[in-house]
C-alpha cells in the first residue's frame, strides 16, 4: 500500500470485526501489535475504541505517526505482516485500514454502515468539557514563565502560546481519551 499525502501527522484507522467468542485471543493480539508499533520511528500514539456492528465486536484502532513515510514503513514492515496474518483467523471480514492526513477522528463513525455521529450538541458537550478546564490551567502553568520573561507575556505572544497549548493538549491528550471515555453516550440514541 502505497501512500500518496502531504508530508505531516498522517493516521491510520484499522478496523477489525472479530469473529463470535474470539474477542479475547483478539485482545492479546492487539496487545502485540500495540507494543510493536510503538517501537516504530515516528510512532505518536494509538488508541483503540470497542464496539459492536452487526452482532459483532468491532475493535476501531487509530494509530498516528509523525509522517506519511514513517506510517509506510509500519505498514510495509514484515513485523505488521506477520503480525496481521496471525490475526486473519479471529477476523470476520479481513484487515481493514484507511489512512487519513486528519489529525483525529473525533466523533466520526467507524464506518457507512455503522451508528451516524453522534448529535452536535453531544459533541459541544464533550468539546467543552476538554477544554473548559484547560482555558484555566494552561494560562497558570504558563504564568511564571510570563513573569520571568515579561516580552514573552505580551498580548499576542501569551495568546498564541496559551492557545497553541489548549490546541497540542486537546488534539493529542484529551479528546481521544475523553471520547472513548464518553463514547457509550455520545452514540446512545433515544428510546422511540
């Protein structure tokens, strides 16, 4: 597979549906694959959302790393291949793998067939409590800095430092974790 994107934080979203009572063999594999790509130059981080589509577990993996040519080198290493082949017989429908220049996939739905995302106001709920509490925490850790270095506490220089944190700690921190965390309600649909 060859990739052909901007160089940047490039993902890779990896979907498996794992055939009826393998899902923990499946938890052991994700387990090794998990510690291999983390080994990989370039490796940002992964995290892995679990679900359910048509009777099924489905285990939704977004891996990122800093470019496009270091995610090739994952995705054409033989540690992904074999790793990959052992996995085919807990799979039901094979190795499925998007890449994305996206920085993250937030409140996107697994796939077409899947759950739509989920309501705005639901989103602007789960936004606003990430950042909420950083608008306040992030200006009192920068604080003695800015006291230290009073041209750097300027108007402008503070607010484009401030914000530039909230952005790094919201993108790469928090809203992946916040979303897994809150994901049974962010897709709960009403009762008709």
């Amino acid at each position: 597979m060859d990739i052909e994107l901007a160089d940047g934080v490039v993902t890779l979203l990896v979907r498996h549906r794992i055939k009826q009572g393998r899902d923990q063999e499946y938890e052991t594999w994700l387990r090794q694959i998990i510690a291999k790509a983390r080994t990989y130059p370039g490796h940002l981080g992964i995290d892995v959302v679990r679900g359910h589509h048509a009777g099924l577990a489905l285990f939704t993996s977004v891996l990122r790393f800093a470019s496009t040519g270091q995610l090739q080198q994952w995705l054409d290493s033989d540690d992904r291949r074999d790793l990959v082949q052992q996995a085919r017989p807990l799979l039901a429908d094979g190795d499925q793998t998007e890449i994305n220049a996206e920085r993250e996939f937030w409140f996107t739905p697994p796939e077409s067939g899947a759950p739509t995302p989920p309501p705005r106001w639901k989103q602007a709920c789960v936004t606003f409590l990430v950042i909420l509490p950083l608008t306040f925490l992030v200006p009192l850790l920068w604080k003695p800095l800015f006291a230290g270095w009073p041209w750097l506490g300027g108007y402008v220089q503070a607010n484009v430092l401030i914000t530039l944190s909230i952005v790094l700690l919201v993108v790469y921190v928090f809203m992946p974790r916040v979303t897994r965390l809150f994901s049974q309600w962010l897709q709960a649909r009403p009762v008709g």
